[in-house]
C-alpha cells in the first residue's frame, strides 16, 4: 500500500460512516434533542461551546431547576466514529472537526505536505473529548499551585481543585482504588475512567523496573513522575465525551435547551459594558437571530474559538481590533500567549516473533494500541516532570501507521512510506517526546470580520531557542531507554523516518537533531493561554472590564499543564459552575 492508497481509503471510510449517520442516526436518541429559538428569546444562562468545560456546566447549572439553560453548539451528535474508540482516526479532517490549520512558518513542519500543521479541534457535542486520544491526566500539583500564585487565590492550588477531579471521575479499576492513592479518585462520577493493560505493556514496564527505571501505577496522584500504564476516558467499551456523558445524562431536563450545528457570531453589550445577549447563525445559515441571557453568558469554545469570537464582539488587542473596524469594548490581551505541547516522533523496530501469528479482529471498542506514558524529570529532586514520552506498540500495524502518517498528521509521502516498509517487516514502537513547559509563545489573530472565516493560528512553535535545546535533551533522556534489557532483547532498532532531509549532519548531533525536530514535529493539540487567567480573566474566569461575562475552557490556563488538557478542563468546568451557583445563590 502508498500513502495515496491510504488516504483514499480512509475518506472512503468517513464518506461511508457520514451515509450511515445522515441516513440512520443511529446515537440521536443518546443525546439532548434541539430545541426550537426565536429572536429574543430570554434564558438564564447562555453557554457557548458544548466541550469539555461547556457540557459539564450545562449540566451543573441544570442541576438547579429554576436555571433556564441553553447550550450552543457548532456542531452535532456524536456518531459512531466518536463512540467506538477503534474509530477515532476517522474524526479528524472530517464534519466534526474545525479543520484548521497553522500558518506557514518557513521553519517547522518541513515534513509535512503542506508544511502546515492540522490544529485539530473537536466542533460536535462534547467538542474536542470527542476527537481526542482519550488520555485521562490531570497534570501535576505544581501546576495549579503556580496559578494560585500567580492570581494570588488559594482556590486555584492543588488540593482546591482535587476535589473537582474526584467529582467527574468514576474509576472503575479496582486495582487503582485499593492502592494507596485510591482514596484520590472518585467513584461516582460522570466520566467513567479505565487502565488500559496487556501483555506488551506488562513486559515493557517490568523490564523498566527491572533496569531501575521509575515506574508508577497511578500519575494522576500527588506525585506523578514515572512510566505508566496509560488512564483512559474509556468505559464499558465506549468513549466517554462529555457530550456522551454530561448532556446525554441531563438529556430530559425541562431545564435544559441546546442548539446545535449553531453558530455564535457575536456576543452583545449594553451601555454598562454588561454581555447581555448572543447572536446566533443556526443550521445550513437559515436563521440569524439574538438570544439574550438574564444572568450570564459563558464562553467555552476552546482556545482557538474563544479568542476569535470574544475578539468579533469587542474584546481584545485595541490595535487589531480597530485595523478590522470593529469597535473596542475591552482592551485585553485576547488571542496571545498561545501555548502547545509538541510531539516528536521517535520510532523503533523491535525484531518480530518468528512464530506465525495472524493479526487479531478488529473491536471498535477498544484503543487499537498498547499504550505507556512516562512523565520524566531530569532533575532527580524534582517533583514534577520536564518532559512526557507517550509510547505505543504496534503490533502488524504497517497499514494503521500508514494511514496515520499520511492521512491525519499529513506527513509527505516519503515519511510515511518509510514508516510503512520497516512496519510491514516489524513491531514498531511510536514515542511521542514532549516537552511539557514550553516558553515559546504564539497568538491568535482574526482573519476577518467573518465569524465563519477561520483564525489566524501563529503557533510560535520553537521560537524560543530554550524549546529547541530542551527537546533535544529530552530526546537523549529517552533514548537511553534503548540500553534496557525490553530494547535489547527485542533487538530495537531505530527508523530514520526524516531519510535524507538530515543526511549533511552527523546522527546525534544538534545539528542533526535540530533538523529532526524541526522536521517532525507534531502537536499534541494542546492549546491554552489565549484567554489568560489574570491578564484576560480574574480569579472566577470572570472576563476583565465587563460584566456578566466567563470564560471556562484551556484558553484561560495561564501557563499549560504538565500533561494532556482534557481532565483539567472538565475540573474548570465543575469549578466554574460552583463560582456561578455560588453568585447566584445556589450553591449547597
């Protein structure tokens, strides 16, 4: 097979699964149902963005039966390449995905077709939890002690929001809640969390052990460092979204209204700089009309869409906003201080069973890998990681990876072919190597007035020369993990997947590595920042110099967190909702 071959072959796919959703929708009946809206028609509560923070405050505020609430949605129901995780590939470059991609930098991404990078970003119920790889992490104490500094407000420290964690988590590994750190999980919540464990993983963390690498059972506890079995929004065979789990659960509330595949162009302020109100653009464009809320309106459209659409209604950089005519409302930094974990592939070949083994069938219901994540400080007296390594062995994977390289990431056809022919031949082990506390920055810019035009995305991706000296550490730290028993006995070897692009440097060098990395990179989809708490938002993601206005998804992290971003936002989403229930007197 060519990588040709492999993306036809997985728009086939989407094409068909599309046909069965539009002709069958077969998860409608899971779901809320739409509701019907006309100009001016009043709630208590508008929540723009049904993701990871934005259903899981649909749902809190609905709690509360005399809360009107409407959920809006660019987006719809989730259909099958959402619910089964085996399918998950085949969300992105599709309907329910934003499709945007960064601007060309002239340094990054020289592997890639376009030399852009896809900047995937969920646009369904549940928003990117339904697109994403399903790693549950929460990141590390460090992480939220260093936001409760910066705001000055203790609210924000670890063991303040720990228990927002434990209240959306229903761990179901039995194993997790006897140990020692089980008492920091929770038992009945929405999102159910499971371990994904097999054989490869088994051996692959013994023989760490064995060699004196740190293994960890549980690093979504107070100490995180460690290689690990991987913790997935995986139960009972499905992904659990939170538009699956946090609207599907509330579905029948009288309370409770959503619009879906609607647009918000536009929020509305009166004289006292108080948003009172939202322009929508419903499905298919048909119908414009204004919603108003009585109480607040909250913005949850990730850190892409929450800039540009607080930008579109007056709120953002004044210089920017008034090259486009629109009128400022509140000169805030709006759109900078964009930040994302980077993903540098490192692949190796592990010398296959000479025992004929046929591949196993195909269950959607499980991840198609076997899966370890390590979370690594080189500073041994340190207590949260520097870098993350996200490995996955591939078993007769040779077509997976094909149409992963080719067809999601859009690696050139020379990349993935390589990729490919030493598959074909081997088990492969895939580590992503991210740096978890990147200091570049980028920003995002409004291409036009036009709420349908998508953002300017500058990544900034190793602006910083620090970025760039830090990955390469890293990848050296990782790659000492060739020297244990597991890569030795297996004979590993490593896959030049940059062939000649690298070939005037010496392997192992910076040179080498810098044109590497410089090569390969990928995103983690991780963005953050644009909607700072501090410079954009106070310490209750209240937005700065209006009124009645939130902000409550991973644009408002200051600084990333050490680890994946989905669990972190759904624990904003549940803290928001108590700072608004407390406003407003119904906090219990």
């Amino acid at each position: 097979m060519d990588p040709e071959t492999a993306v036809s072959n997985a728009v086939t796919v989407q094409l068909a699964l599309k046909v069965i959703a539009l002709t069958l929708d077969l998860t409608a009946y899971l779901f809320p149902k739409q509701c019907d809206v006309n100009d001016d028609d009043t709630f208590d509560f508008i929540i723009i963005g049904a993701g990871s923070a934005g259903s899981v405050i649909a749902n809190r505020l609905s709690e509360i039966e005399h809360f009107k609430v409407l959920i809006i949605e660019a987006g719809g129901d989730p259909p099958l390449e959402v619910m089964y995780p085996g399918l998950s590939s085949y969300t992105y470059h599709s309907r329910l995905d934003w499709n945007i991609t960064s601007q060309y930098d002239g340094t990054t991404a020289q592997c890639r077709k376009d030399k852009v990078i896809p900047q995937f970003s969920g646009r369904v119920l549940g928003g990117s939890s339904s697109i994403n790889c399903m790693y549950y992490v929460r990141g590390n104490p460090y992480d939220y002690n260093r936001w409760a500094q910066l705001v000055n407000d203790e609210t924000w420290k670890w063991e303040n929001v720990l228990p927002y964690f434990i209240k959306s988590e229903r761990m179901l590994d039995k194993d997790v809640l006897k140990s020692a750190t089980g008492k920091l999980h929770g038992r009945h919540g929405e999102i159910g969390i499971t371990r994904s464990i097999d054989n490869n993983t088994r051996r692959f963390l013994r023989s760490l052990k064995e060699d004196g690498i740190p293994v960890t059972m549980d690093y979504n506890a107070n100490k995180t460092l460690g290689y690990s079995d991987v913790f997935f929004t995986i139960a009972d065979g499905y992904r659990q979204s939170t538009g699956y789990r946090f609207l599907g659960l509330a579905r029948n509330r009288p309370n409770l209204y959503i619009l879906k595949n609607t647009v918000a162009t536009k929020i509305l302020f009166n004289d006292d700089k108080r948003a009172y109100a939202v322009e929508v653009v419903t499905e298919n464009k048909i119908k414009k009309v204004t919603l108003k809320a009585t109480k607040e309106i909250i913005v949850s459209a990730g850190a892409l869409k929450s800039p540009q659409l607080l930008m579109l209604s007056g709120i953002g950089p004044k210089d920017h906003l008034r090259t486009l005519n629109i009128d400022v409302i509140a000169n805030l930094p709006v759109g900078k201080n964009l930040q994302d974990h980077l993903a540098i592939p490192i692949l190796h070949t592990l010398q296959k069973n000479k025992k004929k083994s046929f591949p196993k069938p195909f269950n959607p219901h499980v991840y198609p890998y076997s899966n370890i994540v390590g979370f690594v400080a080189l500073n041994k007296s340190q207590s949260y990681p520097d870098y993350e390594s996200t490995i996955n062995i591939i078993d007769d994977g040779a077509k997976d990876l094909l149409q992963l390289y080719s067809f999601v990431y859009q690696y050139s056809d020379n990349v993935s072919d390589s990729i490919y022919n030493y598959a074909k031949e081997s088990t492969v082990i895939e580590t992503l190597i991210t740096d978890l506390h990147p200091k570049s920055r980028g920003e995002i810019l409004l291409r036009s007035v036009n709420p349908f035009d998508h953002p300017l995305v500058y990544t900034g991706y190793l602006s910083e020369e620090e970025d760039l000296d830090n990955t390469i550490r890293y990848i050296e730290d990782y790659l000492r993990l060739t020297h244990t028993s597991y890569f030795k006995k297996n004979n590993a070897q490593m896959i030049n997947i940059v062939g000649n692009m690298c070939k005037g440097f010496k392997f192992g060098s910076k040179d080498y590595w810098t044109c590497y990395i410089q090569c390969t990179l990928n995103n983690m989809t991780h963005y953050s920042g644009t909607c700072a708490l501090g410079s954009v938002v106070d310490s209750r993601l209240l937005v700065r110099g209006v009124k009645g206005l939130r902000v409550t998804d991973t644009s408002i992290m200051p600084y990333i967190v050490s680890g994946n971003t989905n669990a972190p936002t759904m624990m904003l989403g549940e803290k928001v909702s108590d700072f608004i229930k407390e406003v407003h007197g119904a906090l219990k």
